[in-house]
C-alpha cells in the first residue's frame, strides 16, 4: 500500500507530466472512463489555472508574444519549475529565467526582462508596508562612521537592469495604447519600481543612481555603493541622491556600525 506522500507524488507525476507509469500505479478505478482520460481532465484544470494566473501577472509578455505562445510557454514552465507554494498566486517568479532559455522565445531577447519587469510590479502590488526612515536615529550617527552605515530598501522596491528599452515597450503594450514600432537599439533601462500611496511607480534612474540602491539592496554599506556609482558616473551626488530616495521612501531602515549609534529598524 502506497504511503499518502508516494500517492500524492503519483498524482502529480501523472498530473503535470503525464507520466503514463505513474497513472498506473494509482490503481484509479475507471468506471467506465479509462484512468489516463480521468487524469487529463485533472490536468487540463491544473494547467488552466496556471495559464490564468500567469496571465494575470504578465499581461504585456502575453501580449507580446500571443495568447497560443504564452500557453505553451507556461505549460513547458510547470514542468520545468514546479511550483513549491500551495498559493498558485505566489507562482512564477522564475518564468523570466525560463524564458531566457526557453528555444521558441531565442529571437525575442528582450522578453526576459520584460517579464522581469511584470513580476517586480506583481511584488510590489503585494509587498509589505514599512515605516519611514527615522531621521532622529539616523542624527545620532557619527559622521566619521556614515561609510559603514547599511541601508534596507522598502519591501516593494525593486530594481530591474536591461540593455533593451524595456518601460518604452512596457508603456507601449499598455491598454488603450496605440500601434508603435520600438527601435531595440534606442538604448537600455535602469528602473526602479516601488509602490507609493498612489500605486506601483517606475522610475527611469540614471547609472550612478541605479549603482547606489542596487549596492544597498545587496547589502554594501554606503562607502562601498557610493564608491562604486562615482566610477560609473564622476558626477554623481550622494547627498542629493540619498535626501531624495529617503524622501520618497525607497530607503527606509538603515543599520550602524558603532556601538555608541547602532539602530536597526523593523
């Protein structure tokens, strides 16, 4: 007798990849109805639901490429990736990564990234609140040990590079958008999008700019990500880039070094 986790596995095995052996082993009774067409109607809900969820979290990638394209991709993404949540609304984060060796996607190079783009929306849409950044724990650090400060982003931001003129492409297969032709080379994108009282934002950054947050966001301290956008851009302004970003809230926490001033912020 098969334990519940080895029958379940079964199911899934026939389910998702109709694995023929699998089907058999269930011991499904037929009534009638031979246990491989019982599984296909399981099967056809399953992978149904899929192509609607994932619809739903990348409109323009579905939109670009058609709607008998994207459910063919998506089914080839189940079985490639299978999904881990019990929440199949939480599913998909990794279709941008399959898309990038997906062989029938090889000639739309910028397709990745714009599912990279629609699921930083999606988490945004999603992501929780946090605080502002407190100012009054930020004055009690000492000046000289600013470099060490590690600064945390708000839990919605995200930061998305592209050699491809992806918010261009992004807008233009927006509803209600007229018919556009988008020049691949006009230039790539350095994005960051994050949600706000008024909804989810992209923000066009330039290189320094976008060096700085994605240096914070992986953890360097401040000296180091600073560092870092100076080489990119010589022109870049610290002060005004942190005032700006702690303003509008896509830096909120930050974490000191010293012990006289260390602050970590939920």
């Amino acid at each position: 007798m098969p334990s519940l986790s080895e029958l379940q596995r079964g199911f899934a095995a026939g389910t998702i990849f109709d694995d023929a052996a699998a089907i058999a082993q269930l011991g499904i009774v037929s009534a009638g109805i031979d246990p491989a067409s019982r599984i296909a109607i399981y099967r056809n809900n399953v992978l149904g639901n899929y192509r609607k969820a994932l619809a739903a979290t990348y409109p323009v990638t579905r939109r670009l490429v058609g709607a008998a394209f994207f459910d063919g991709a998506v089914e080839a993404f189940v079985r490639a990736y299978p999904s881990r949540h019990g929440d199949v609304n939480h599913y998909g984060g990794d279709l941008p990564r399959f898309l990038a060796t997906y062989g029938p996607a090889h000639a739309l190079v910028y397709l990745p990234d714009i599912a990279r783009l629609e699921w930083a929306i999606d988490q945004a849409n999603i992501a929780a609140d946090a605080a502002p950044l407190d100012l009054a724990a930020l004055a009690t650090v000492a000046a000289d040990a600013w470099g060490d400060l590690r600064f945390r982003l708000h839990p919605s931001t995200g930061l998305i590079e592209s050699p491809y003129p992806i918010l261009h492409i992004w807008r233009a297969n927006q509803p209600g958008a007229g018919d556009e032709t988008i020049d691949l080379g006009e230039g790539g994108d350095q994005l960051l999008v994050r949600r706000t009282a008024q909804g989810v934002t992209i923000e066009r950054l330039d290189a320094g700019d976008y060096a700085l947050l994605a240096g914070l966001s992986a953890g360097a301290t401040l000296s180091d990500a600073s560092r870092r956008a100076q080489i990119l851009d010589p022109a870049f302004d610290l002060s005004a880039t942190l005032q700006r970003h702690v303003a509008s809230q896509a830096i909120v926490a930050f974490c000191a070094a010293t012990s006289t001033a260390r602050r970590t912020q939920p």
